[in-house]
C-alpha cells in the first residue's frame, strides 16, 4: 500500500520549501496531513499508478502516490457541483469570449469534473473529450460519476494525435480547452509552436482557446512567447495555476471583457464560481526577453 506524509515528514518538506510556493500549496490543498487521508483505490496504469482517496470532505486523484505534490481532480462528496480546484474555475473565464459554446473539445480528462461542469450548462452541446490513460477513464467513471454519452464523448488516444487527424477531417469546435498534465508537467509534445497551429486551425469563427499551465512553470517565458507567436495577444488568469485565454478572431478591451464576465456571473454560480474573485487574477499578456526561444518540434 502506497503510505501518505506522515506529519513530521510534512514539517520536513514545509522547511526546505520558499516561503512562497509552501503558501500556494497549502491554499491548493496539497499538503493534507496523514491522518486526514483514507486511500480507497489505487489503479494500476501503464504510465503511472492513479491514486483516489479522500480528505477533509474531498474524493481526490493523484498520479504515482498520495505523496505527490499535486492532484489532479477532487470533487467535493457533499456539494459534487462545486468546483474544487481554483483553476477548473478559471478555465471557464473563457464563457466570457464564448458565451454559448456548441462543440467542445478537451484534452485531458481527470475526473471528468470540467467536461461535466459544461454538460450541465450547456445540456445541447458535443463534449469530445481526449485521455491517453484508460485507466483515467475506468477511475473517472468508477469514482467521479464521469458517464460517456451521445453528447458527452471520450476519446482515448493522445491528444496530439486526436487533434491533428482533427484538424484533417476539417472539424472545427467553439471552445477548446487543454488541460493535460502527466505526473511532473505537460507533455512536452503539446506545449509546442507547431501543436498550437493545429489546435488554432480547429477553432470555429469566434472560437476560444483555454490552456492550463503552471504560475510558477521553469518554461514561463517560453510558453508564453510561444502562445503569443501562434494566437497573437490574449488573457492570462493568474493564481496557483496560469490560465491563458486565446481567441484568434480578436479580443475585447479590458473593461469590456469584464462587462461580459459580470453579465454571466449568475450562470457560474451554482459552480462556486466568484466571478468577481476571477476578475482579480485576469490580466494582460505578459512581457518575455525578446530573444525568448519559442517552443518547438525537434
């Protein structure tokens, strides 16, 4: 059995941990003491073991162990509506340039919490959504009350792949969003100028790109010059996670953006979504060295 921090480990790790990352992680509820753990699942993968337990209230999923410094999906057992995580939030600041998205298209899957947070308030729109791991998809729907669909559509293949042969068939979707990370980081072969170009040739007029990154990412500079050489200016929703807004068609001033936002608050409430509290971490694209290198195929 996979064993959780015990509480002098935790205090041995919060020591040798900035003073800054150690804040966002106890605010992202990383650091969960061991006795607040009860691991009811671990799911063999071919890539790495997929741990559900759950905390404080929470049923949670993380990659390789409980003692990994991230989770990638908990669901609230009392409230299964509520959106956890600060950043599953964020990513749905892109309503506020796609406000009725009709198509779909995520990459990643985690628990299903973003695919479903959409089908319930968008009940006539396809949600494709694409996972390598089978096994996030017999944990999803085993664990998170993720169900597959006519409307609701999983894919399991990679993600790159899923969206060139995409891209070649002529699809297109109003809103795509990209939210796949392995046990570290993003996988190096969708972070790239070339992967950008493809997921850019399958928005639809007036469609909207949503990317979850890290803040505090060793490779800040050149995602973001390189979102910038694809999709031009965009938004960024900074918080323990970056969330980019891109929409090829063309972006609306500042305070227009926010008119829309607010315009639409009601909607995303009943996901514990505060969009005034959105609205404080939106801000512009960032400034990079201009001899930044962007992100490239080999």
């Amino acid at each position: 059995m996979l064993r959780p921090f015990s509480r002098h480990a935790l205090i041995r790790i919060a020591r040798r941990l900035p003073s800054g990352l150690l804040a966002t992680l106890a605010a992202l509820g990383w650091l969960v003491p061991a006795a607040a753990q009860q691991i009811i699942h671990t799911e063999p993968s071919m890539f790495s073991p997929i741990v559900v337990y759950e905390a404080r209230g929470e049923r949670c999923m993380a990659f390789g162990s409980v003692q990994a410094l991230g989770r990638q999906t908990c669901r609230d057992l009392k409230q299964p509506e509520r959106l956890v995580f600060q950043y599953t939030q964020m990513v749905l600041s892109a309503l506020w340039l796609q406000p009725d998205p009709q198509r779909i298209l995520i990459v990643g899957l985690g628990g299903g919490t973003l695919p479903m947070a959409l089908a319930g308030l968008f009940p006539q729109a396809v949600i494709d959504t694409v996972e390598i791991d089978p096994a996030v998809l017999r944990v999803a729907r085993t664990y998170f009350g993720y169900r597959p669909g006519e409307r609701q559509r999983i894919h399991v293949a990679d993600g790159r792949a899923h969206i060139e042969a995409a891209a070649a068939r002529g699809e297109h979707y109003d809103l795509i969003i990209l939210d796949a990370f392995d046990a570290t980081y993003i996988p190096p072969h969708l972070m790239t100028r070339q992967f950008l170009e493809t997921v850019k040739q399958l928005l639809s007029p007036g469609g909207v790109l949503a990317a979850n990154t890290f803040t505090s990412s060793r490779l800040y500079e050149r995602e973001s010059a390189t979102y910038a050489a694809v999709f031009g200016p965009y938004y960024q929703l900074r918080g323990g996670n970056r969330v980019i807004l891109a929409r090829p068609a063309g972006l609306p001033k500042l305070p227009e953006l926010r008119t829309q936002a607010l315009e639409h608050a009601a909607d995303l409430a009943p996901l514990g979504v505060s969009t005034p509290q959105l609205l404080n971490l939106l801000g512009p694209m960032p400034n990079w060295p201009a001899d930044t290198e962007i992100l490239s195929d080999p």
